[in-house]
C-alpha cells in the first residue's frame, strides 16, 4: 500500500536504488547527447570530390567535429578509367597531382587555418576506399549530388549507407 502523506523526493534518484533514475538515457547529463557535436576525441572521415556537396559535407564535419574535439580525415578518391583509345590518356602520376590539388582547394576554400584536417588520397573505387575508412571512423560524411527523394541518391552514397561499418550522415546540397 502507498502513503499518499509521504514527501516527494526532490530528486528523482533519492527514490531509487544506486542512482538508477527513470530518465530515459539520452536524457542524462553523464551521457553524450545526439546533435551536432561530434565523439569525443572520435574520427570523422569526409568523402570529397570538390563538387558542391563535397564541399557542404566538408564543412558539416568541421562543424560537427569541433564541437566534440574529433579529427577530421578529408578523403579523395582516384582511379584509371577505362580507356579505347591513345587519345586524350592522362597517366597515373598526373591523375594523382589532380585529386590531390582538387582536395586541397576543397580543404582550404572551406576549412579556417585553425581547423586541422587530415588529408588522405587514395586509388581505388570510390566507394571502396570509403568502406575501408569508415572501418576506423566514429562517423562518414558524403555530400550528395543529386536532388529529390532518398531514391535519387548517387550509388557511391547508396553503397556506403548500406556497407559502412560506421554511421553515415548524408548532407545535401542546399539550394
């Protein structure tokens, strides 16, 4: 039987064991709230093409990843494509120093000069280098191209929201 006569608590641990309280996890101050803070000390990996949604995903991670003291690992991907003919062949070197100045003007035209990013460009396929990335990362962010309903997101996206050992945030572009 309950007495209605008995004084509420003032706290709702003083009326349970050990601390334990009826809030609902997210609701406690010891735990990491969702938002747009970032892990603690956590890894964010970044894909990006110098397009566009590259460029807002960049900058949602720097956000996201300076509100919880994460790194930031901006990440380019280059391959050999298919080629017929002689015509118009770029060799491998060359493909290289191109991903590698398409990131940095990426990194530079949108990160401060405080905010460290770590750079990585790599050969392979796009969505592979990414799943390989994301194995080590707390969070992967991919801008996405194109504009409409979820079903209209590119494949790499597609592949890494279905494969990523992490979670994957898709930022759109806005506009």
């Amino acid at each position: 039987m309950h007495d209605d006569s008995a004084p509420e608590p003032d706290h709702p641990e003083d009326h349970h064991p050990e601390g334990h309280t009826d809030l609902h996890p997210h609701d406690r101050a010891d735990r990491p709230r969702p938002g747009p803070a970032g892990p603690p000390g956590g890894s964010v990996v970044v894909g990006v093409d110098g397009s566009e949604a590259s460029r807002a995903a960049l900058d949602w991670a720097l956000r996201y990843a300076d509100a919880g003291r994460a790194r930031v690992l901006a990440v380019t991907v280059w391959h050999e494509p298919v080629q017929t003919s002689a015509i118009g062949a770029v060799g491998s070197s060359t493909r290289r120093e191109q991903a590698e100045a398409t990131l940095d003007r990426t990194v530079n035209a949108v990160a401060s000069d405080d905010a460290p990013v770590d750079r990585a460009v790599e050969r392979g396929r796009t969505e592979e280098v990414l799943l390989r990335r994301s194995r080590q990362a707390d969070l992967l962010v991919l801008g996405n191209h194109r504009r409409g309903r979820l079903a209209s997101i590119g494949s790499v996206v597609q592949e890494c929201l279905r494969a990523a050992d992490c979670p994957v945030a898709v930022i759109p572009v806005v506009g």
